[in-house]
C-alpha cells in the first residue's frame, strides 16, 4: 500500500525533486525505514506515456517556469527564456538523459590541485576523492545497470557509432567505444534490453534506459516508507528560532499551498531551481537566503563545455537510428596544459531528429548553407562535445524580481559567460571532430553552437570550508544541520564526465549516511 503521511507529521523526511539525486534518496532511505514524502513539480509520466515526437514530447515533459538569462553566451541570444532543457516531471530529467554513466577520473576531484590557480576561475578540491567514491560508484553502477562494468556487455553500435569510430582511429584514437550506458543490452534484469528505437531523449518507451520515474520512485512506494505528491511545487523552506528547518510550503496542482512539516528536508530541484529555493525562503535570522553565509549560494554555475560537431557524407548514415548516444572517445579527458587548457573533454555520438536540427543548427540562421545541410540530413553523422568547464563566481543564478513565476515569486535568472579556458577546449574540441570526419572522406563538417540541453551543475557547492561553498562532504549544508542539498548542485568542479551517475552515487552515499545520523539522534 502507498504511504500516506499527515501534513503534521514532523519526523518525515521531505525531499524535493524525485530525478536522479532525489529519487534515489528517497528509495533508498525508504528502504532502510525512513519515512519519506517527496514533493515533486511535475506530473507523472511514464513509459506507456511517453511522446516519440521531438516536439510533442519537450511540451509534454519540459521545464517551462518563467526564467530569464544573462551573459555572453550564445544560449542567451537564441533561447533566452529557455537557458536549461530540464524536465518537470517525476523521475525529473533522468527521463531525458541520454544514459551515458561515466566515472569521474581521480585527478578531477581535486582540480585546484592538479591544474594550479586559473586566473578569473573558482576552482576547489573537493572534499572527498576518488577512493573514497569507489564504493558508491560500485553500487551506483548496479543499480543502474551500466554496460562494460560488471560483466555486461556494451551495447551494439549503430551507423553514426561506425562512422564516428573509423574517423577516431583513422586519427589516431584509441579509447573508443560504445561507452557505459544505462541501458539493459540483455534479457536479465528488471528492464528489457534495447530496442534501438532512437527515442532517448523523449522518454524511453521501453524503458530500456534506468530513469527514476519507473524504478527507483515505484520500488520506494512498493515500502510503504514513501509517498510522492506530484504537481506539488515547493515555494519555501521553513525554519524555526534556533535556525533548524521545519517543513516545506508548497502549492498543490490547483495553487493550493500547505505546509508540510519535516525533521529534515533534502533539496533536489536541479542547479537552478535548488539555489531559486534557498534564496525565496530568505528570513530575518538568514536575509541572504538559507545555508547562504559563504555568498556562494547560486554562485559557480557550471554547464559543461559542450558543443556539436556534424558532418555530411556522400551516402546515408540514418544517424537517427539506434541508441541516441552509445558511442564515445575519452583520448582527449585527459589533463594535458600542452592543448593550451587545462582540464579536459569527451566525444560522444548524437544525433537530433529534424524538427531539433532545424532549431539547434544554426539558431537563427537561414541561408544557402543551412538549407542545404537540411537537404542532406540523411547523410549526416553527428557528435556531442562534453568537458570541463571552470567554475566562475560571476557564473551564477539569482532572483529576478522584475520576472514573476505562477506563484507570484522571483524568477531566476541564470548568468553565464565563457572562461578562456572553455573556449579553448571547445575550439579545441571542434578541430578533432572535424578532423576524425574528414579522416573517413565526409564531404562537409561543420561545428554548431551549444545547446540549452545540457548538464547543469555547482551552485550550491560541496567544500571542505563553510566560507568556500554551501555544503560538506555529505551534502549537509554548512549553516543548517538539518538541511541537505542532494542533486548535481553541490558539485565542486564539473570534471569532464557526464554527472547522473555521480549524482546517483553521492546520494546512495547520503541515504546510507542521513539514516545513520537519524537513528543516532544526531539530526
């Protein structure tokens, strides 16, 4: 039976958000006996709901509040009410997310060390490592059934995977293949293997792909520890004299609100609504906003240097076939200065459905070039750059008190300008791709601007000091003891690996650590 848990109920656990940081949080603490309630914007979508229908489906699923956007980025010219592609929806953007489930490489947790200071960059260590993450990644990687670790096969490559691999070892690549995705290749788990119906930004049909919507949110339910509320849109946490939080206002489908009291509340509404949250529920005893002494509340917003790369050749790709992403080349992660950036970068497959690739191409632009790249979308292979951007102070989201959501609060505003050293990499990046196309005789390749679709992360960062960042190694913010943050929002550094499975592996690290503290009292 599904939990129902009393509005008065103040030894629950409330988590906002149910994607990959709060619906595992919430699954796992269920399953050690935690009462849990996890409040959630969206509605429920799931498989048999799914649009396969680019444009369908981004209606169906997306993030639409009022936002704004600032800075020199490109995004903020050509989709300034849309600066993150996010999903507002149970499951959150683990519906979306392609699958790609990569371990972040030892150097990366400690970028201030290994890189040395970057003039007009934000970097800190983080204050845990990679053996200490070995573990966690162990158990993340099983529960989202990731290929190539633990004996499971990859998955098969499609025409765009084969044209991408010859051009990379036709340049002398050597780390190539069809990456680690959480994707059933076999029939030996709770999920159906892969279809290779294309669709993996839309929802899987299949569910093939581990999305929270339809394993961690049913299986947490199924303990009778857990109750999710959708379209229960969180508008401000709560605090009591001594500082220690007490519950969540949040407003109901029909704009209700209710106060839901709590013994503790875990923040997992994504990069940008997370720190939103911490800011609208400012105070007399916390004017800046909650867990907000350090100032880095919103502060460091970080996106991943990203970027695509297409090319056209004189026969059919059919890029559009097959899983969306199972294809990567991790020469380039490395940290190598000698490139003229530190930090370093991936290659991975992608191709975008028509409808998209008319909007991403060159947004904006018509002309002779364009048109005719569409005329030969059958003959395009295409990928994705992933890298290391640098954390910037200046990078940040804030309140727009010119802009009203629905509930009548400051919209965020979301700020964002190249490093140098993003520039670079990207530039960088955009040269070997197209040099790995033209190894294999494609006729045309040309770079494209990158994308509101990408990995948001860092505004409320993790640091081993209070006055560097928001939360400690635990994901325990630094000012309120029971106040946790639990999403892609408290990473220190971006690393150049795409984050779902950190953020899967941090919060089974959490839940393990948050049950723990709750039985000993000491929350």
């Amino acid at each position: 039976m599904v939990a129902k848990f009393d509005l008065n109920d103040d030894s629950v656990v409330v988590i906002v958000g149910t994607g990959a940081g709060g619906g595992v949080l919430a699954n796992e603490l269920a399953q050690k006996g935690v009462k849990v309630v996890a409040l959630e914007a969206g509605g429920r979508h799931l498989p048999e709901d799914y649009l396969n229908d680019e444009w369908d489906a981004f209606g169906q699923l997306s993030w639409l509040d009022a936002r704004t956007t600032s800075g020199d980025w490109r995004v903020a010219r050509d989709f300034s009410g849309l600066p993150a592609w996010i999903v507002k929806a149970v499951g959150g953007t683990t519906i979306h997310w392609a699958g790609a489930s990569l371990r972040f490489q030892p150097h990366e947790w400690k970028a201030l060390t290994n890189y040395g200071r970057v003039d007009g960059a934000n970097l800190l260590d983080w204050p845990i490592d990679a053996d200490e993450m070995a573990p966690w990644y162990d158990q993340a990687e099983e529960k989202l059934g990731v290929t190539r670790t633990g004996n499971r096969p990859g998955l098969p490559g499609n025409n765009n995977y084969k044209v991408f691999e010859k051009g990379a070892l036709a340049i002398g690549y050597k780390e190539v293949h069809t990456g680690r995705m959480a994707i059933q290749t076999r029939d030996d788990g709770d999920r159906i293997p892969c279809q290779q119906t294309g669709f993996c930004f839309q929802g899987c049909k299949w569910g093939a792909k581990w999305s929270a919507a339809y394993t961690e949110i049913p299986a947490g339910e199924a303990t009778g520890n857990l109750e999710v509320r959708d379209r229960s849109h969180v508008i401000k946490i709560e605090h009591d004299d001594s500082g220690k939080v007490t519950g969540v206002v949040y407003a109901d489908k029909d704009g209700n609100q209710h106060l839901q009291k709590a013994r503790l509340v875990a923040v997992a509404g994504n990069t940008i609504e997370s720190p939103r949250l911490l800011l609208n529920s400012a105070s007399n005893m916390f004017p800046d906003g909650l867990a907000n002494s350090s100032g880095q509340v919103g502060r460091n917003y970080m996106r991943h240097v990203t970027g695509s790369v297409y090319a056209v050749f004189d026969k059919p790709v059919r890029m559009w076939r097959g899983t969306t992403m199972a294809g990567i080349v991790q020469d380039e992660a490395r940290h190598d200065p000698s490139r003229g950036f530190v930090g370093g970068y991936e290659l991975e497959t992608l191709s975008l459905g028509l409808p998209f690739m008319a909007a991403f191409l060159d947004p904006g632009g018509w002309g002779r070039s364009f048109t005719s790249a569409l005329d030969q979308y059958e003959n395009m292979a295409g990928m994705w750059i992933v890298g290391e951007d640098m954390p910037q102070e200046t990078n940040r989201i804030t309140l727009n008190s010119e802009v009203k959501d629905q509930y009548g609060l400051p919209a965020p505003n979301v700020h964002f300008s190249d490093h140098p050293n993003d520039v670079a990499m990207r530039d960088h990046a955009y040269k070997q791709g197209i040099e790995m196309y033209k190894a294999v005789g494609a006729t045309r390749a040309f770079p494209t601007p990158p994308y509101p679709s990408t990995h948001n992360l860092g505004t409320n960062r993790m640091s081993e000091n209070a006055r560097d960042g928001v939360v400690n190694k635990w994901g325990q913010t630094h000012d309120i003891p029971n106040l946790f943050i639990s999403d892609g929002s408290q990473f220190t550094t971006g690393a150049a690996e795409n984050p779902t499975l950190t953020i899967v592996a941090l919060a089974i690290r959490q839940a393990d650590h948050i049950a723990k503290e709750l039985s000993a009292g000491n929350i």
